[in-house]
C-alpha cells in the first residue's frame, strides 16, 4: 500500500515542478484555445439589420410586436472536468531501461498542468475517476487545495483490477455536467474492440454538449513484445485471464499490427464525433505535449 505522506510528497513535487512549466499556458494559450465554450444571457434588444434570425426571443417578439432578439456574451469561468482511467492497464510502465513511471503517474501529471492552469484562470475544477464504473466524483471548485486534492486522487485511487468502460465515463460526465464544460479525458484507450461502437456513440453525444478532448496515454514496453523466441506468458491487467503466446518475429509482427489497428480505431472514433485526440509518453513530459496541443487549438480558434 502507498504510504499517505510519500503521496503527497508526490503532489508537492508535481505542484511545483508544473508551478514552473506552464506559465505559457496561463499566459493565455490555454484560454484562448477554449473560448468561447459557454455563453450566458445579457440582455434582448431590438432586431436590427444583419442579426442572426435564430436568436429572435419569439415570447418577447410577440409581447412587443416587434422583433428582439437575445443578446448573450461569453462566460468568464470555465469549468474544467477531468475524467480520469484508473483501470488495471493504467498501473503498467516504469520498466527500468524502458520507462521511468507508470501510465498512472504521468496521468496524475497531466491532471496537475490541467489543475494548475485552470487555477491561475480562475476556472472550476472537476474529477471524475473510473473503470468500468465510477470510482471518485470530486465536484468542480476552485482554489489552490482543491487543485490538489484532484492530484493527490489521481495519483492514489484505490487499487482495482476492473476493466474500462470509456462510454460509462463520457455518460457520466453528461449526468453530472449541466453546464457546457471542457472535459480531459485521460485513459490509455485500450479495450475490448467490441465495446468501440458503444463508445461512439458517447463520445458524439458527450461531443455536441461539450468540449471534450482525449489524453491517450501510452507507455513504449507496450508498443512491441520483447525480443526472442520463447513462449511469453502474459496477463491481463483488467482480470484474472493469462495467456501463453508463442515467441519469435511472426508473435511479434502480429502483436505490433493489433496494436496498430487499436490506436488507428481511437483516431478514427475522435475524429469522427469531431474531439480532439493528444497523445502522452511516460518518456516525456505531459506539459510539453499539452502545450503544443493548446498552440496548435489556439490556431485552429482564432484562424
């Protein structure tokens, strides 16, 4: 078991380590990548030449005689909700030689730059944690320990063997979101094929009420099988199933194509419901890949 104070050590050296990288991000990147996301009511005036007939108020239109429509202006607090794969694949990784941390470290970094920048923006702060089921609900607060807590939840959720369930979270977040929110959905995307249609539809659905943006976290002992021509004994992280699996390169040919066809069935899921899809290595830092990927939305933004 985890000892308490070695997990918030953990936290403490996230929080400052993410303190000092993503000042750029806080800068403005990161907001103006998601303008616009909600839009509150100001005021109705009357229709003018030019003003968008969708936005006529037909009860007040019809009270005045004349046509008005409602005037609405962007919402200065975003709400932020970050879903979160605890499953039994996400505690792969830190394979000495290989990777330096597990999936679920690099998880919990990446739900610090997410807190850290939506702190310094003022916005509200959610967590949802899940396998197959939802583990943790943190409702979204603002503040410096509310940040925290989100990491040090992350970081430390109870140890589980069950299996993911992606369309259980995306409808979670629709149950629990009542507000246009900009979501983070971090797992590693791997699954059961069979469950991929469920899982479009919940990702399209999610994708027309919310801002949803996928962090697919890989770490590289998963890309290929080791070297040689030894039967390997695998086990499934998510269950209780092993598997022995003849060596040599035809295994390995095979293993490299069904990974393959996974992670191109992700791309094509998120591209089809019109998310976005940023990909994390437990080599590198999740600040680096989610700077670019806020550049990258600013461009796409602002034109």
């Amino acid at each position: 078991m985890t000892d308490v104070a070695d997990i918030l050590r953990q936290v403490r050296r996230i929080e400052l380590r993410t303190e000092r990288l993503v000042s750029s991000l806080a800068a403005g990147r990161y907001r103006s990548a998601f303008r616009g996301q909600g839009m509150e009511f100001d005021e109705v005036r009357e229709y003018t030449s030019g003003d968008d007939v969708r936005a006529i108020d037909w009860n007040v239109t019809a009270r005045a005689g004349k046509p008005y429509v409602k005037v609405f202006r962007e919402e200065r607090e975003l709400t932020v909700q970050l879903l979160v794969d605890v499953s039994g694949s996400m505690r792969f990784g830190a394979i000495p030689g290989i990777s330096p941390r597990a999936k679920l470290a690099l998880a919990a970094e990446a739900a610090a730059v997410v807190g850290v920048t939506a702190l310094r923006n003022g916005d509200r702060l959610g967590l949802i944690l899940f396998t197959d089921r939802t583990e943790a609900h943190v409702p979204a607060r603002r503040g410096r320990g509310h940040a925290l807590r989100v990491v040090r939840e992350v970081l430390a959720p109870a140890e589980s063997a069950r299996p993911t369930d992606l369309a259980h979270a995306l409808d979670e977040l629709t149950r629990v979101a009542r507000r246009r929110t900009v979501c983070f959905l971090v797992s590693d995307f791997l699954g059961d094929p069979a469950a991929r249609p469920a899982l479009a539809t919940a990702l399209a659905r999610a994708g027309r009420r919310h801002d949803v943006v996928g962090l697919r976290i890989a770490d590289p002992g998963e890309a290929s099988l080791p070297g040689g021509s030894a039967p390997l004994v695998l086990a499934d992280p998510e269950g209780r199933a092993t598997g022995i699996f003849a060596g040599g390169a035809a295994a390995r040919r095979r293993y490299a194509a069904a990974w393959s066809e996974s992670r191109t069935a992700t791309e094509r899921l998120f591209r089809a419901s019109g998310c976005d899809l940023v990909d994390l290595s437990t080599t590198e830092s999740a600040v680096s890949a989610l700077e670019r990927f806020f550049r990258q939305r600013r461009r796409r933004v602002h034109g």
